[in-house]
C-alpha cells in the first residue's frame, strides 16, 4: 500500500496520519509469521469466523460511524451566523474536519483488531509436518495467506471509499438544511443517517464479504 492515501477531502496524506501503516504492517505479518505459527490450528471450532468477522464489522463500523455524526449533525442544523446572527449561516468547517479526522482515528483502530483476528487464524489454520496430506494442505495454507493479504487490502480501500462518500453526504445535506424549510429538516437528517449507514453497509457487501466466504470455504472446504 502506498505510504500516502486518498484523503477524504480528495487531496493525499501521509498515511501515517490516520494510522494506516499499522494496517500495512499487519499485512507484512500476515505473510511472513506462517513460519512462526503455533503448532496447533482450531480453525474449525467455527466454520463462519469470517463470514463472522465481516458481518461483526460491519454493524459495529455503523454504530460507531452514527454516534459520531450526532454532534455534526447538530452542528450543522444550528450554526453560527454572520454579522451577531443577522447574516448568512457560517458552514462548520473545522467541526467537519474534526469529526473526520477523529472518526478516520476510530475506524483504523477498528480495523486494525479485525486484521488482528484475521492474522491469528490465518496462522491457526498452518499445517503441521505430521499431518495427512501436509504437501496439499501447505499449498491449500498459501493461498490462504495470500487471500488474508487481499481482504486486508480491500479492508482499507472501503475505508477510504467510505470517507469520501461520507464528505459528500455533509456537504450535501449542509447545502440542502440551508435552503428547504424548518419543517422539512428532520425529514433530511434522516436521509443523512440512512445514507451514512448504507455507503459503509455497501461498501462492506461489495468488497469485504464475499472475501472472508471465501476464506472460509478455504478454512472448511467438507462443510460447503
């Protein structure tokens, strides 16, 4: 992954802002720590830890996701005022930018822990030397490796796919609350909130689930 990534405002940051290179340093693990992997491998004990994981991250990203946009959408529906309150509403710039940069810092930690499970039963699932079959299983175990890779790649392309929806979404509610009635509002922040919702919910769907299946038709082929 580069070391700089899409910012949320369409520009580029170092990655390192939002902690995206422990993401990138998890990745590195995945790959290499299969030689140094425990000698046990439990991976059956639940043949949808995947299809777990996907489903555990996506409802936990939402809420996180909508009880950091309460206070921005307060914000935005009561801002200040030029000229002591007689002029035009003063967009709440650096509110935005603060609810994203802090919810960018939530989010990374987040998915860093489900990379952080995704490693660990990566090297749960190693063959040992013992095993039936050891020469199928390894080759069966790379490419185990090598789809964990992946996901976690697509991990931080919906993150950053999420962030510039969700820029989108505040500076169009903004301009919609600034020109329809007062009456109207509350119908808007409910659109905001079902939108918000649905661009992570989608982005999960699109690109994160059908991966962590198939790893788990990779973990428990006999049980597909």
């Amino acid at each position: 992954m580069d070391s700089t990534t899409p910012a949320v405002n369409g520009s580029t940051v170092d990655s390192t802002q939002y902690g995206l290179n422990d993401v990138s340093k998890v990745e590195t693990q995945v790959t290499n720590e299969h030689s140094t992997a425990p000698n046990t491998h439990s991976h059956r004990q639940n043949t949808r830890r995947y299809t777990d994981l996907a489903n555990n991250l996506a409802s936990s990203t939402v809420t996180l996701v909508m009880e950091r946009s309460k206070p921005l959408i307060l914000k935005l529906r009561n801002p200040s005022h030029a000229w002591a309150g007689l002029g035009s509403a003063i967009k709440p710039q650096d509110d935005i930018e603060s609810t994203i940069n802090s919810l960018g810092d939530e989010l990374v930690a987040h998915v860093t822990a489900t990379v952080n499970s995704i490693r660990d039963e990566v090297k749960s699932a190693r063959p040992q030397p013992d095993e039936e079959n050891y020469e199928l299983k390894t080759a069966a175990y790379q490419e185990l490796v090598k789809s964990a890779a992946h996901i976690i790649n697509n991990l931080t392309e919906a993150l950053d796919d999420f962030f510039i929806e969700y820029r989108k979404l505040i500076d169009q509610f903004w301009d919609h609350i600034q020109n329809c009635a007062n009456s109207d509002v509350p119908d808007s922040v409910r659109q905001f909130e079902n939108q918000t919702e649905k661009i992570f919910r989608d982005a999960v769907t699109n690109k994160i689930e059908p991966l962590f299946k198939a790893i788990d038709s990779k973990l428990n082929p006999s049980e597909q």
